[in-house]
C-alpha cells in the first residue's frame, strides 16, 4: 500500500515535470509559432502538394 | 547506417543534405526489418485473436459447444481474443506504422533496428505467455489487463525499449517543425508505458481495496483507446489523407487544438463505464462531462478530414490506402459521438451491461483502428520491400470484406444490444426474454466473424506473398507512377 | 498565438488532474474503506467470509465468470436494477472490501450476482448449474463446467458430496456419482456468500414508491 503510493507520487512527479519541460521547449523552439506551415512539412521537392503518392497496382504486374 | 560509437547514436550529429527522394528511399529502407516483424506477427495474432472471437461468438449461441474442455470455456476465450486483438495485433501495427511514420517524419534513417528488432521478439514472447496463462486459467478477470502477472514485465520491458527509442529519433530529428503525427505519435509512445506500469502496479503488484480497482481498471482500459490507439490511428490518418492526395491538411491549427483537447477530455472518460457503480458521485459526473466534451476534439478532426478529402473523393476509387484510412476516419467520427452519447446517464442505463457496448468496442477497434492500420500498411510495405502489391483486385475483395464484416458485426450487436438493453430495464419483462431478444443478432454477429475473417485471410496471403515475391519491380526510390492515376483498372471498384 | 503555450499548460494540468482524479484519488481515499461494527449481532459489517469463498474468488476469475455476470446494483433512480430485485439497496464501496478483486463486471449477458447468495442458498442447486446449466435453467446460455467435476465410480457408500438430482442425458451411468473438484466447492462457497443483504448506513434502502 505504501510502496503503491511512493511510487505514485514518484511518477507523478517525474511525469508531470516531463510534460512540463516538453511544453516550455516547443514553446521556445517556436512549434506553437508559425503554426500553419507545419501542414506542408510532410511535402518536398520530390512528393510535392498536389501529386498523389498512392494507387491500386497495375493489372499487368501479375 | 553508420554507427562508429554508442555516443554518436544517441546524440545528434548533422550530416549533409540529400536528395530528398534518394533520402526517403535510405529512410524507408532502413525500416525494414522491425517494421516487417512488427507486421508479420501482428497478422499472425490478428488471424488467431479473431479465430478465438470467432468461437466465443458461436459459443454464445451454442453453449454446449466444447463444453468439457477448461480452456476453451468462454470465460477465457473471451479475455484471451480481447487480449491477443489488442496486444498482439493492434499493438504490434501501431509499433510498426509508427516506427515507420517516426522515421519519416524525423527525416533519419532508423537507428538502432536491433533494439527493435529484439523488442518485437520479447514482446511476441509475451504474448505467449500471457495467452497460455490465460487459457491454463491463470487470467486475473480485470478487463484489458487479464494476462498474468508473470507475462506483463516481459511486455513492458519490450515496450519501454519502443519508448526510450522514440525519444532518441526524436532527438536526431532532422526536421525543424514537428507535424502534426509526430504530437500524436511521440505522446502515444509515453502515455502507454505511463499507463500500462500505473494499471500494473496498482491492479497486480500492489492491489488496491475493491472498488478503486474498477476506476483504475477503466481509467486504463478507456486510456489504452484514448491516450494510445487513437493518437496512432489520427497520427496515420493526418499523414496519409494529405499525402495521399497531394493536399496539405485543411486547417492545421484545428489539428493541434484536436490533440490537446483529446489529451484534455480523453483522459477522465473512464468511469462512465461504471455509472451507478460503487463510486463518489463526482468521479462519475466527471466522466460523463469529459465524454460529452469529447465532441470538440471528434469534430475539429472530423471537419478537418473532410475538408481535406473535399474535391479528392475519387481517390477513393484509385488509392487502397486512401480507401481504408477514409472508412477508418470515417468510423472515428461515429464511433466517437457514440460514445459520447452512450456516456448520457439515461441513454447509459439501457445500453450499460449489453451487446450494444460490444458493438462500440468493434466499431472503435476494427472499423477505426483496424482499417487505418491495413490503409497504412498498403501504403508502407510496398516502400519496405521494392515493389508492389501483387493483385489489385485481392485488396478489393479484402476492403469489401472488412467494410461489410464489421458493418454487419456492429449493425448486428448495436440492434440486440438494444433489445436486449429494453428487455434488461423494464421491470415486467423477464432476464429470459433479454436472452431471446439478442439471440438472433448475435446468430448474426458470428456470421459477421466468419466475413471479417475471409478478409483478414486474403491480407495476409497477400502480405506473404509481398515477403516472398514482391510485384513489379521498380529501381526509382519512389515506387509509384506519380502521374498515372487515370489508367483503366484505377476506375473500377 | 503566443498565448498558446499559456492554453497548453492549462491543458496539460488539466490532464493530470484525470490521473489524479480516477487513479491517486481511489488509491489513497477509496482503497481504505474499513468494516463497520454490527450493532445487532456484535459481528462487523460487511461479514467476514470463508476461506472457501476466498478460494471461490480465483476460481470465479480463471473461469472467467465475470465476462457475463455483474456484480453491482446501481442507484435507482438511473436503474431498475432495486426495482428487478437485484438487491434491495444499491451496492457501495464498503461491500466489496473482501474482495481480492471487485468483479464490478460490465456485461449482464448472465444475470447479476451481487446477491445470487439470497437468491439460491442451496449448496447443490448451484453444483448441478455448474455442472449443466440446462438442468436448472432451460434457456439457459451459461456454459457448463463440467470440468470443475469428476465422474467416478462409486465404491462402497455413494460420497457425501456428490451431486443430486442430475436428470436425463446428464445423469452418470448407474454404479456411478458426479463429485465437485475442491475449486467447484470453493467456487459454490463464493457464491453462497454473495449476499448484499446487511445494512450499511451509507446506502439506504430506498422507500417503495
């Protein structure tokens, strides 16, 4: 019982302090400015906006 | 992959620009191994979890069905289909699908593949054990965590390898901005252990008095949806619905306030299993708001999705993967505001203790999650392997089977569910006719078993036929036509 | 938009607040329920129970009985649950404080057995429900489990316990009995000592309507 709440306190602490820590860099490393950028992150010059990636396979391939 | 010292793996170095194709063939590559592993046995667990659910539900129906053996009693065929669906497929998928979205989204080729790859094994091993624990009778009846107490260390040190290795990529990443997936992946891979060591500690290893069992059990149990499985499956969706389609996500803003309110609302859903129960009053008033609050965060996600997909819906009829991510997205949203309405106090005390909470459970698991991790897979494994699926027309047979498999499962179980949930609460019918009120749709429900299973068939045969002799060949890193969407089979259903 | 690192550290605490509210809160306030004295026998409330039925709990959950059966009778006025003679009373943390694990339950595919011990006092109507449930109840959907039983022949004097009454299809051939395994006896003790049926303060009886 005891050993229960030790180790919930434990991880609380060790928990929320994380979080913590986690929020204040994204703050200061500016993810929460700029916030609409993000969107194309996950494009490039080679996949770029408006080219699908992805499609049935062709009947000839078997 | 260079690796000359164990520093220079866990702490960031900077390394020359590449050819951004060239570079997400490397990265692609580099995931192979665990990636595959991760797969392969979570369809292994898959095919046998859902035959284990395929008996329970002709028990039920068939009560004397092998009725002498002691481990194929429904009381352990239950917990052990529940256990080896989450933990041996759904589990593994979402290792595996995030294993892969986190490299890419790192921009870093996968480090430490070994690590993974001896976590998948002891993970796997864990699952055994736990299996046979429950099926020699050694399960602990607490739902979503009946393994025994032997079995759950082993899962737990496999899955804090996953964890410790999320934060080294996370460290390396050579992407400025964190999209959006990586929020839901990188809080997923933290909350898990989180939860699963905070359920262990206080449910096996240091039991709790009674009932504050039952609130940790659901805080759990409803977390390991919410905290876990939901941020993997929306992760997979806010990528591959924008890459699929070559369209940035609609609003990207409604995308973070969507995680921070889950986070927010998602975590104090639990006690609304257990309206009425043994518990303060307050605990439960404050599930049932959460749930209620949880339309913000369903909402925002679902405009969000849609208005992406908007003017794009015939990709449906080109992209597998678009097609299985659309229906699981789509089954988020329904499956979301069900649950909200099933945590209504009134609506609660009819559907409460019926089939109709198991038509819920399977409307989340397989039409959300289940779904966006095959439209994932059909996306990632042909970039793991150099080439591509081996038949267009299988993976039709395999999405109409599922789509129509679970509609059915979950039309079935909702329907009976009720019946049964009306019969339960009015005071002058019998328990009998709650009985024969669900018989029908649970006849039903286990034909719908038997649909879900052909389909499940079908994706692994064509998942080994991708292992064994992958489809044609491509020597560009990037292993579609970008251009060729309009080609004659891309029309047909 | 630079309040929202400000919005996200409320959302965050208000995240915590979940894990201190359904887990630290249970774990350090509803974990230490203590008995109460029974005014009228002397005893304490809830009753002391048996070691068979401590036994009959980790038979209840290898079996898995708890994937069909609840164990709660929940406040009338959202239930009907005191009205269909579930239990008299709602059912509150104190009555489940000799339970290693407290079968709540979620599914009422069977019925309740918060109070199955009020219900059927007797020893062998339970055995032969167990051991095949179409024998009590002809509707009936449980499964059996007869391999909580063993079928031997019978030497000399038939055994005390064995089962009577076994009709039909399931009767054991002549010359021979069907006795209960210790973790059948145990379970049957667990579910003799299912009874809701003392008073607690904190849950009233509710006043017929």
């Amino acid at each position: 019982m005891t050993a229960g709440i030790i180790l919930l306190v434990f991880g609380f602490v060790i928990l929320s302090g994380s979080a913590l820590l986690a929020i204040c860099w994204a703050a200061k490393s500016g993810q929460f400015s700029n916030i609409t950028e993000g969107a194309a992150s996950i494009f490039d010059q080679d996949e770029p906006v408006g080219v699908p990636t992805d499609r049935f396979p062709v009947k000839n391939s078997q | 992959m260079n690796s000359p010292s164990l520093l220079s793996t866990i702490n960031p170095a900077t390394e020359p620009d590449k050819l951004d194709s060239v570079e997400r063939a490397e990265i692609d590559a580099s995931t192979r191994g665990p990636v595959l592993l991760f797969f392969g046995t979570a369809i292994f667990w898959l095919l046998m979890g859902s035959l284990l659910g395929l008996i329970s539900a002709w028990k039920i129906t068939n009560p004397g069905l092998f009725d002498s053996i002691s481990w194929l009693t429904f009381g352990r065929l239950r917990p052990a289909h529940l256990n080896l669906v989450a933990y041996g497929w759904a589990v593994p998928a979402a290792i595996g699908v995030g294993l892969w979205l986190t490299a890419r989204l790192c921009r870093v080729p996968l480090l430490h593949a070994k690590l993974l790859i001896s976590s998948a094994i002891v993970w796997n091993l864990g699952i055994l054990v736990g299996l046979s624990g429950i099926l020699i009778g050694d399960g602990r009846s607490i739902e979503w965590l009946e393994f025994p107490a032997y079995a759950t260390p082993i899962l737990f040190i496999a899955y804090a390898c996953i964890s410790v290795w999320t934060i080294i990529m996370f460290r390396f990443r050579k992407s400025g901005h964190i999209y959006v997936s990586q929020w839901y992946l990188f809080a997923a891979f933290l909350w898990f252990p989180w939860l699963y060591a905070t359920a262990n500690i206080l449910l096996v290893w240091q039991p709790v008095q009674g009932p504050a069992q039952g609130a940790i059990n659901w805080w759990y149990a409803h977390n390991v949806l919410g905290l876990w499985f939901t941020p993997i499956g929306l992760a997979a969706a806010y990528y591959f619905i924008p890459k699929v389609i070559g369209r940035p996500i609609h609003s990207y803003y409604l995308s973070i306030l969507g995680f921070w309110s889950l986070a927010l609302f998602y975590s104090w859903n639990g006690m609304h299993h257990l309206i009425g129960g043994p518990f303060p009053a307050w605990m439960v008033s404050a599930s049932v708001v959460a749930s209620v609050m949880m339309f913000i965060p369903v909402i925002t996600t679902a405009i969000n999705h849609h208005m992406t997909m908007k003017g794009h819906f015939e990709a449906l009829n080109w992209s597998p993967t678009l097609r299985f991510i659309v229906f699981g997205a789509v089954s988020y949203t329904v499956v979301s505001l069900q649950g909200t309405f099933m945590a209504i106090p009134a609506l609660n005390s009819i559907t409460h203790f019926t089939d109709y909470t198991i038509g819920h459970a399977h409307l989340g698991l397989y039409a959300f999650f289940t779904m966006i991790m095959f439209g994932s897979m059909y996306y990632i494994v042909p970039r793991l392997v150099g080439g591509e699926w081996p038949c267009a027309n299988l993976i039709r047979w395999h999405f109409w089977l599922s789509a129509v498999g679970i509609i059915l499962m979950v039309g079935a179980l909702t329907l009976g569910g009720l019946l049964q949930g009306l019969a339960l609460y009015d005071v002058a019918s019998t328990f009998r006719s709650s009985i024969e009120f669900a018989t029908p749709f649970r006849v039903l429900r286990g034909i719908s078993g038997f649909i879900l299973m052909g389909g499940q068939l079908v994706f692994a045969y064509l998942f080994v036929q991708m292992l064994l002799k992958p489809g044609s060949q491509k020597k560009s890193p990037a292993h579609f036509d970008k251009s060729d969407n309009s080609s004659n089979d891309s029309v047909a259903i | 938009m630079n309040k929202l690192p400000l919005i996200f550290v409320g959302i965050f605490l208000t995240f915590t607040s979940a894990w201190i509210g359904l887990v630290a809160y249970p774990t350090l306030n509803l974990a230490n329920v203590e008995p109460i004295p029974d005014e009228e026998t002397g005893g304490v409330l809830p009753p002391t129970t048996s070691g068979m039925a401590i036994a009959g709990q980790k038979v209840y959950a290898s079996a898995g009985c708890m994937y069909c059966h609840s164990q709660q009778v929940r406040w009338a006025p959202l239930s009907t649950d005191i009205a269909k003679g579930l239990g008299t009373r709602q059912t509150v943390a104190r009555d489940y404080i000799r339970e290693k694990v407290a079968f709540l339950g979620t599914m009422r595919t069977g019925p309740d057995l918060s109070n199955i011990g009020v219900r059927q006092t007797d020893a062998n109507w339970h055995h032969l429900h167990l051991f095949e449930p179409r024998t009590v109840t002809e509707w009936s959907i449980m499964p059996s489990y007869r391999y909580l039983y063993k079928t031997q022949k019978i030497s000399g004097q038939p055994s005390n316990d064995a089962i009577q009454g076994l009709r039909g299809p399931h009767a054991p051939k002549p010359g021979y009995e069907v006795v209960p395994s210790v973790d059948a006896k145990a379970l049957v003790a667990y579910m003799l000592s299912l009874k809701k049926n003392y008073k607690l303060p904190e849950s009233p009886e509710p006043t017929a309507k």
